[in-house]
C-alpha cells in the first residue's frame, strides 16, 4: 500500500505518547518519599511561573530546583530529584514500533513539547531520543511555547515541509486551534489507538490518495 504523498510528517507529543506515565511516576515518588500533598507538588512543577521559566529557558535549572526545595522545604538535592524524575519514564512499546514503521516508510517522525532541560536533556541521553526522531522540538530551546504560532512554524522549518504536509495530534484544543489555522493537518489527541486509526487513514486511505 503505497503512502499519501501529501503526507511526509507525522510529530508526536512526548508525555502520555511517546512516554508512560513519568509525570505520573515522578508526583508519586514525591509524594511517597517526600511527604508531599497533591497540591504542593502541582503549585511548585505544573503551575508556578518558575516552572513557566524554566520550560521557556529564561531561568536555570539551579534556580527552579533551588525554588523547588524551599516552597517544598524537603532536604533534597537538585541532582537527586532529576533522577527521580528521570527514572519513572518507559518508552512506550507501542508507540516506538509505529515510530519504527513510519521511518521505514519514508515518513518523517518528530516531537513537539513544552519541556525543560532537564528533562528532555536526561530522556534524549536516556533513550538515544536524537536516533529515533528526526527532529525535536522542545520549548525551553527555543525560548517559545505551545500554542504560539512561531513554535509550529518553527516546527515546519526545522522539518523543511509546509505545515499541510504534517500530521500532528495534541491534547490540548488550543494547540490543535492554532495548528488548524496555520494549515497543519492537525486532530485533537485522545488515546492511542484514536490516533493511529487517525494517522494511518491520511497516509493510507484511497480518498486522500485519489
């Protein structure tokens, strides 16, 4: 079955697609050794304008880690708490297999994320990320995050195709609204097996092809 050829991108979104749970796995690991509540860990690592920062690259990891450790008052060193976090993440079996299948196919794979350095520095050195994508597209690189217009745009460049020739499914509706816009062939993300079913009808199906 031959491949839409309108179609020469596919990018994935790292957390709860292309990894399991490691967000999960670190809140827990948080919670489990450091005595912290639910809402201490989501005040300080989802939703304090230091982590906004530090996902932008405009503050340091020492900065946010030192941050980190005062508002949670744990006794608790910035290398110590990267490789707890660090450890709770398993490449998806699932996800790595079609990954595999789309290159095979002459498809370019890439991910797009808000992330920190910290993170996507450990996870790429970790799992050789850098030889199982073509491209990576992380926040904190380029001082931009999703859903700003220039990320996607800059997402498009770095893969040399214009934005219709992409597919990208995200989780949020306000990133699958600027995408939609800017000419990605873009879908709201809600669970794997949606997604392929989803990827595998623009690549493949006869109406797209025709």
């Amino acid at each position: 079955m031959s491949v839409n050829a309108k179609v020469k991108a596919v990018v994935f979104d790292l957390d709860g697609v292309y990894f399991e749970r490691g967000t999960e796995n670190f809140v827990a690991s948080l919670i489990h050794v450091y005595g912290l509540t639910p809402r201490q860990v989501e005040d300080v690592y989802f939703n304090s304008e230091e982590m906004k920062k530090l996902k932008l690259g405009e503050i340091t990891s020492h900065e946010f880690w030192s941050f980190a450790t005062q508002r949670w008052n744990v006794e608790a060193t910035r290398e110590e708490l990267i490789e707890m976090m660090l450890s709770g993440y398993e490449v998806r079996e699932e996800t790595q297999k079609y990954i595999e299948k789309l290159r095979l196919l002459g498809v370019k794979v890439a991910a797009c994320s808000n992330n920190f350095s910290d993170r996507i520095d450990g996870l790429t050195k970790k799992f050789n990320l850098d030889q199982r994508f073509d491209k990576i597209v992380v926040s904190c690189k380029i001082g931009l995050a999703k859903p700003h217009s220039k990320v996607f745009n800059y997402l498009a460049s770095e893969l040399d195709l214009m934005p219709h020739e992409i597919v990208m499914s995200d989780d949020k509706e306000s990133n699958v609204t600027v995408l939609q816009e800017l000419g990605f062939e873009a879908f709201l993300y809600e669970g794997w097996s949606g997604f392929v079913e989803k990827v595998d009808y623009l690549l493949f199906s006869d109406k797209n092809n025709g």
